[in-house]
C-alpha cells in the first residue's frame, strides 16, 4: 500500500518555483505558518484541498493547515458563496515562441452572472462575472449585466492573449477585481471620481469607478438598457490599466498609457477583439487625430518622452488637450515598438515587458515572504538585510529601458520611428 501523499506549503512554493516556469495560478494561498503558494483551486478529496501548482501538477493539501482566511474561503464554496475566480494569466508562453493573436473572444462562461447580493435599500446589488466582481447601485437584469460583464472579460482575455506576458492578477487578499458601477454621474463624481472623466481605475482602492452612461446604459422606465451606439473606448483602456496593476509601478507614463491606447485602438464587437486588425486601427487613429482634431503627428524630444518621470508627466497633462496629445504620442511609441521596430514582431518590446514582469515577480515574492509584516495605510516593514526591490518611481519604471533603446543614438532611433511608419503610409516627425 502506497504512503498517503503529504506535502508542506513550502514545498509547494518550490516545487512551483522549479518546474516549467510558467506562471499562471489564480489566487495566492497561504497556510497558518504564513508561507504563500500560487496556485489555481480544483476542488475538494476528503479534507483535502486540490491545489492545481505553477507546474501543472494537481496536490491535495489538508484544509485545517490553511490560514483562516482561505479556510473561510472555502466553506463559502461549499455553502453557496461566491464561485473561486476565474484564472488569473494563463500559463506564460516562453518569449521566443509568443505571437500576436488573430482574434481573441471571450470564452462564454466567463460572462456567466451570479447575483451575490441585492439590497435595493442600501442601493447595493452585487454581481459576479468569472474574474471581475460589480457592485451597482440599481439593479440590473442578468442580460444588462452580461452585457457590461463582457467587455471586462474580453479585454481580460485580450490582454493575457497578446505576447506581452501579463499575468492578470487580482489585488492581494481578493478573488476577483472589483468594479463600482455608479447610477448618475453625481453619484460617480461623490465617490471620487475625476471631473472631466468617464470612468477611472483608482490605483489606491484598486476599483474601477465608472458612472451608467459610460456603460451605455440608460434608463427606460423603471428599467435600464443598453444604447447600440455606444463605444467601448473608454471602458477597454481603464480596464486595462486595472488588469496591468501589478506593472504600472515598473512602467514609464508613455508604456502606461501607450499600452491601453494600444488595447483602445483595436476593433471590438460583442466581445471579440479583431487584433490582426492593429495597423488598420493604427492608420485610422492617425487619420482622425489629424483631421478632427488637428493633432500633429510628431514628438519634439523623443527622449524627453521616453525617461520622463511621473511629475513631469503630469506637468505636461496640464489640460484636457495637452493629455490628449500625450496619450496619441504614447500610443504612437508603443505601437512602434509592438509592430515597426526591428523584426517587426515586437521582439524588443516583448523583452522588455518579460524583464518588468521579473520586477513584479520578485515584488511578490517580497511580499509573500514571512519576515515582511503589512501594516495600515499601504505601509510596511522588513529586515534591514532583507530589502524591497526598487519601486522608486524616478528609477524603477527605466531599468530596462535599454532593452527597448538596444544602444541606438537618440537621433537615429528616432529616424527608425519616422522610417517605420513611413512604412505604412502614416507620416510622423520624431525629434
């Protein structure tokens, strides 16, 4: 009779440090003694929790030696609660065989709605997709709420389908991302939201805030529909943001923005995003920039642009138009490095964000370990000998900056940007 299978959550987070190297787990799971594993939850065997690891390999893990916290979350599977999120990043393809997709459509479980909670009172009525959690202050029909569900999910699956390497990730301590979907925009401007915007993911909170109108959703007596000219612009480029969260302390602003203009640009209908369609969108981008906004397609300091740190950012966006412009040139560099620089698949680029996702890995782990304490306000305390990585915003967004520079000159990269988009009939002027 063979010995029953019994293996510490240390040895999880090794055996799932040592194996394919693929990273796609779907919550953090941590047990009483405060060691953390990634892994994605199958189901239940006996008293066993089944942990499906990093490596692809399925172990059951005793109930009573998880933290309270995912004792806690467990029961609730088994007492009706909230169904375990969707996987957070698929496993993670080695660089050299990652390719840009054709299509990418939202699988349609993703879009499946549950209603975990309706308190017409407290206007709170709480709504859960695959990966993404809604608390709306009306309720809405299970079709309505599939219909906004599925922007979210697709541009989750947009976003782990392109050769970028993002792992889409909840918040620590969270199963889901959160949405708050604000009936006026009174409501949405009370809660925080900025006065000139349609809908915003707040880094702090980790929620993305966004009034009905920018759903599409209007009013229709004592119900809500949705309005068939509505755009998604908007929606696709904050969404991103969201699922890029983890990234956005190693990102320079122009990759920031530039990368959810990128996901923004491309054609999506009914949760299918037509990515094979980038240089189409690309051209008619330009063309409307141009000539319906009276944009000038050009950068007068390219490297200005690509190492300006957050200030000057910000002193830059000092008005609506100045932001504007900004995110254009930002989506013109990113999608100069995706799809005009070197071999033209985006090789560079794609280094460059697997380096930033390094960052984010060792952030992690940082975090994950035991001598790490979490304190009130974001705050935070370590041993002296035991130091966080860079997360100084005037260093750690340009570490790998050079991947993508690749040594060039400033002038003659920006000649490679002119003579890339010359390319594809689009005229800029880089500086």
């Amino acid at each position: 009779m063979n010995p029953p299978l019994r293996i510490s959550l240390s040895l999880l987070v090794l055996l799932s440090l040592a194996g394919s190297g693929l990273h796609g787990a779907t919550r953090s799971w941590k047990n009483s003694s405060g060691r953390v594993v990634e892994a994605e939850y199958v189901g239940m065997k006996g008293d066993s929790v089944l942990l499906k690891l990093t490596s692809g390999q399925t172990v059951p893990y005793p109930l009573t030696q998880l933290s309270p916290e995912d004792q806690d979350f467990i029961k609730s599977l088994a007492t009706g609660g909230a169904a375990p999120a969707a996987p957070t990043g698929g496993s993670r393809i080695p660089v050299d065989q990652r390719t840009w997709p054709a299509l990418v459509e939202v699988p349609a479980k993703s879009v499946e709605i549950a209603a975990v909670d309706e308190s017409p009172a407290a206007r709170k009525f709480v709504y859960q997709s695959e990966a993404f959690e809604f608390t709306s202050q009306a309720r809405l029909a299970p079709s309505m709420m599939k219909e906004v569900a599925r922007t979210f999910e697709a541009t989750k699956s947009l976003v782990e389908a392109l050769p970028w390497g993002i792992l889409c990730r909840p918040p620590e301590g969270r199963s889901r991302f959160l949405a708050a979907l604000y009936e006026t925009r009174e409501d949405y401007l009370a809660a925080g939201g900025p006065e000139l915007s349609g809908g915003v993911y707040s880094s702090g909170d980790k929620i993305f805030k966004i009034p009905f109108q920018s759903l599409g959703l209007k009013r229709l007596g004592k119900t809500y529909t949705r309005d068939d000219n509505f755009s998604n612009g908007t929606l696709v480029h904050e969404i991103t943001h969201q699922l890029m969260d983890d990234y956005l302390a190693f990102l320079p602003k122009w990759v920031i923005e530039g990368t959810a203009e990128y996901t923004e640009m491309l054609p999506y209908k009914a949760g299918v995003f037509r990515a094979s369609a980038h240089k189409n969108g690309m051209k008619e981008d330009a063309d409307v920039w141009e000539r319906q906004e009276g944009f000038v397609l050009q950068i007068d300091s390219l490297e200005k642009m690509m190492t300006m740190n957050r200030d000057q950012w910000d002193a830059e966006c000092s008005t609506a138009q100045k932001m504007r412009d900004m995110y254009h040139r930002s989506q013109l560099l990113v999608y100069y490095f995706c799809h005009l620089d070197d071999d033209s698949r985006g090789a560079r680029f794609i280094r460059f964000m697997e380096a930033v996702h390094g960052e984010v890995a060792a952030l992690r782990s940082f975090f994950a370990d035991p001598r790490v304490k979490r304190m009130e306000g974001g705050r935070f305390s370590y041993p002296r000998d035991f130091p966080p990585p860079d997360m100084k915003p005037e260093t750690a967004p340009f570490k790998h900056l050079g991947i993508l520079i690749a040594e060039r000159p400033w002038p003659r990269l920006a000649q490679e940007i002119v003579d890339g988009y010359k390319g594809i009939g689009v005229k800029v002027s880089v500086r």
